[in-house]
C-alpha cells in the first residue's frame, strides 16, 4: 500500500468517527443505548473472541517426530511370528500362541519402562473368562485373559489422578473366531493398533506429563470384548478418573476393498448420544439440544484441533458414530460404564485382509498379512494418538459442574462451573459454535472466575462450552453446561 493511500484512509476513518460521533451525540437515549448494545453484540460475535484452534507445544512437536515407522514394523512382524494370537490358543507355549504373544509385549513394555525414570510401571491385568460356548459366546473352556497395561505416572499432584488409556487390541482370529490352531496373523486386526501404542509408549515415556496415560495391549476382543470389558468394569468399581480412551482397531491399511488409496485420513468414531445416558438425562437433553456433544464428541473434536495443529495436512475425519455400522470395539465398554471413549479406524477398510484364513483362492490372497499393511501410515496414526494424548495429559482437566443458569428469561447467556484444583491454572475460555457447526469456531479468556455472562448472545442460538487453560496456554477438551436453576 503506498503512503499516499495510507494518509487518505487515516483521513477517511477519521471523518467516518467524527461523524459517528457528532450522530452519537445527536441520538435520542433510547437509540443511544441501542446503538452501543449493538457495537456489543458486534464485539461479542467477533472481535472479543478468537478461533477454537489449539496451541502448538514444541515439545509435543518433538513427539511427533520421534515416532518412527521402522520400530511399528518391526512390532508387527514379531506379533505375526507367533502364529496365532487367538485369545483361545496355547498360552505356555514360547513361540507360538497368544502366551507367546503376552510375554514379548510384557518384555517389550518392561525395555521401555527402563528408559523411563521410574514413571512407567507394567503389569498383567488377569482373570479366568468363565466358558461361554457358541451360539452365545467364544469360548469353549474357562481361559485366562490378560490385558499387559503400561502406566505413565503423571507428575503433577493435582492431575496424576486423571487418566488417559489408549489402547490396541493383541488377539487375532482366523476365519473361525473359536479355532486356536489356524494361522491368524492379525497384522492388520490388531497388531497395527498395539504397534502405534508401544511406540507412543517408548517416545512418551522419556517425557513428563501432568495426568497419568495408560497403554494398554488387550486379549479377548475377538472374543467379545472381554479384555476391555473387564478392564472397564475395574475401572468403575475403583472409581477411576478415565477422563478419555481411544482404542486403536485396524489402523495399517491403506488400500481399501472399494479401490480407493488413502494414507492421509484416519477416522475416529464417537458416539453423540452418552451410551450410559439415564432417562432424565434423554429428557433434558431433548429440551435443549445437545445429542451432538457427549464427552466422547468433545474428545473427538479435541483430537480433530490437535490433529490439525501436529499433522497439518493429514485428516482427521470425525465419523458421528459409536463405531462402524453394528459393528463394535474396545471403547464400546468404556462408554457403557460413563467414560468417554473414541475408536480410531482406518479410512477404507479391506475385508479379504481381516478374519480370514491365510489362503489363496483363484489368483487372490486372502488373509491378514504383514505385506499388506502401511507401516508409515500406522506412523501417522500414532502420531495423532501422541500429539492428543500429550496435549490432554498436559493440560488442566476439563471443567467439573459446568451450568447454564436458567433463572431469568435473557438474550444473555449465564455460564456456572465449579474451580480447578490444578496449581498451574491460569483460567477458563468460553468456547461457542452455531448450532449447526460441528466444530467449535470461537473462544473467548474469561480469566480464573467461575461465573461468566455472555451479553447479547442467546444460549437459544448457539451451543456453549467452557474449558480450562493453564499458564503455558495448554487447553482442556470442552465441557457443556447442563441447565441449572
Ligand atoms: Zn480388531
């Protein structure tokens, strides 16, 4: 722009404000106030408020980079060696067997955890599986099952209590889901899902987090859930504080059955309407909207945001669904017990490559495969994982007794919550959308208060959220208000 052009426009809005003010003065009261109530509803609606979009920690950047292909590969290949993983074969056997499988994995974690200051604890998590024989059920004969769990202690006092369990599921099957002696080699379904979490195990744990992240490699899901299951049901007799759960289930193929190629989407599912909702709960849900922002959504969305801030260019495509179509996975059981949960898929699904006997019909080879799966692809997928976990762990939590107050019929909004405990907290951040929007598009600093009136925004016209931010600008997911007299 060239000076001339400058000095005209510093003229021009100088002239424009003078005769704004000369008007201002010549108003009525009445118009007077309204003009300056909307001057307020304009600054509400834009300049006061910024976009939802995350910050980009350097250190979470780091994570990303550090997560490295090679290593998925190699872990995908060492759980095809055993042969067979099926949750009902040889668990005494050292080379063959879901056994075999369980103690490399209990190793492998074990290796890690010396490189991790202490903060990383394994364990076996066991129980005997009660039979429960077709048609009902998968399992012909009481079996063990056992989840290996890889604990990342957080560090902060106030948040290490707070949990965040990402998961990859260990077992495979054949075509037969009760046959223990075929070759099930599950590189696809699931050893790609316990390949990114031992490798975001190894990259995270050099680091610290506030909250506490659990890795967890799971037996039993071809078999009905039952590894995720238990772990859920313990989760909730203890009272655990889960605040988020991704399973991992099918993320290394990248040419689907339909012909389509893409190494650059990954979906994640999540339900909209809580799995564990209570009829009082569907009731006031029905009055005031709200079926598109369970917690499991608000994960969902705060994946998608650090998606974008970590992987510019990689999609991270929201799919408004518990899982695939009556289909069903790790976090279904984590939903049915009130935490919230996510799966992460891959884009097109390739079905000659899952649940099939190793065999080759007419040219065609069916069976799950090493040679089939897309180890930088699985790299990506890791990455998300890393870059939302990193980001959630780091964070405060998201904000506990969030209300919208309902006292007095107003066209502005009154939002309630109660305090963080976390010491680093620097405040809270109203968060709104268009009722039609399925991101969040504006946010605005409230500071550390607990009460917040949006003037001349209508809770009727938009959704709210609040969400918690601390002194390094790491942000919580979104928590939604509930009405509150
Ligand atoms: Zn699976």
């Amino acid at each position: 722009m060239s000076k001339n052009s400058t000095r005209a426009r510093r003229a021009c809005a100088s002239i424009v404000a003078a005769v704004l003010l000369v008007a201002a003065f010549a108003l009525p009261p009445a118009a007077d106030a309204q003009r300056r109530g909307n001057a307020r509803r304009a600054a509400n609606a834009s300049a006061a408020s910024t976009s939802a979009a995350s910050r980009r920690d350097p250190d979470v950047a780091r994570i990303v980079a550090e997560i490295d292909p090679r290593n998925i590969e190699r872990t995908v290949r060492k759980l095809v060696s055993f042969g067979t993983r099926n949750t009902l074969s040889a668990q005494d056997n050292p080379t063959r067997g879901i056994g075999a499988a369980r103690d490399w994995l209990k190793r492998e974690f074990e290796e890690i955890a010396r490189g991790a200051g202490g903060r990383l604890s394994v364990e076996l998590q066991s129980y005997t599986q009660e039979a429960n024989p077709p048609p009902r059920g998968r399992v012909l004969q009481p079996t063990v099952i056992s989840n290996v769990v890889a604990t990342l202690r957080g560090t902060q006092p106030a948040s290490a209590a707070r949990m965040y369990v990402v998961s990859g599921h260990y077992d495979s099957m054949c075509t037969s889901p009760t046959d223990a002696t075929c070759d099930a080699p599950g590189a696809n379904d699931d050893a790609s899902g316990v390949a990114a979490i031992v490798e975001m195990a190894r990259v995270m744990s050099r680091r610290e987090f506030d909250a506490t992240i659990v890795f967890m490699a799971i037996a039993g899901e071809e078999q009905g859930l039952l590894g995720s299951t238990y772990y859920a049901e313990q989760a909730k007799q203890k009272s655990l504080n889960i605040e988020g759960m991704f399973t991992n289930d099918i993320v290394g193929n990248t040419l689907g059955g339909n012909g389509v190629r893409d190494r650059n989407t990954l979906r994640v599912f999540s339900e909209g309407v809580p799995s564990n909702e209570t009829p009082e709960e569907a009731n006031v849900r029905r009055s005031t909207g709200g079926e598109n922002d369970s917690a499991s959504r608000q994960l969902a969305r705060f994946i998608k945001e650090t998606g974008a801030t970590y992987l510019p260019g990689f999609n991270v495509q929201m799919i408004y669904r518990r899982d695939r179509y009556q289909r069903g996975g790790d976090h279904i059981p984590f939903l049915e017990r009130g935490f919230a949960a996510v799966r992460f898929t891959e884009p097109n699904e390739e079905y000659k490559h899952q649940h099939q006997n190793v065999r080759t019909e007419q040219g065609t080879i069916y069976g799950d495969l090493p040679e089939f799966v897309d180890y930088g692809y699985i790299a990506q997928v890791a990455r998300v994982n890393a870059a939302a976990l990193a980001a959630l762990a780091r964070a405060p939590a998201r904000p506990k007794g969030v209300g919208l107050v309902t006292r007095r019929l107003t066209n502005d909004t009154d939002l309630q919550w109660t305090a963080n405990a976390e010491l680093d907290l620097a405040g809270y951040e109203i968060v709104w959308r268009d009722t039609t929007s399925p991101v969040w598009t504006n946010s605005r600093a409230v500071g550390n208060v607990t009460t917040y009136t949006v003037e001349g925004m209508s809770k009727d016209n938009y959704f709210f959220g609040v969400r918690a931010v601390d002194r390094e600008g790491n942000r919580s997911p979104v928590s939604i208000p509930r009405p509150v007299r």
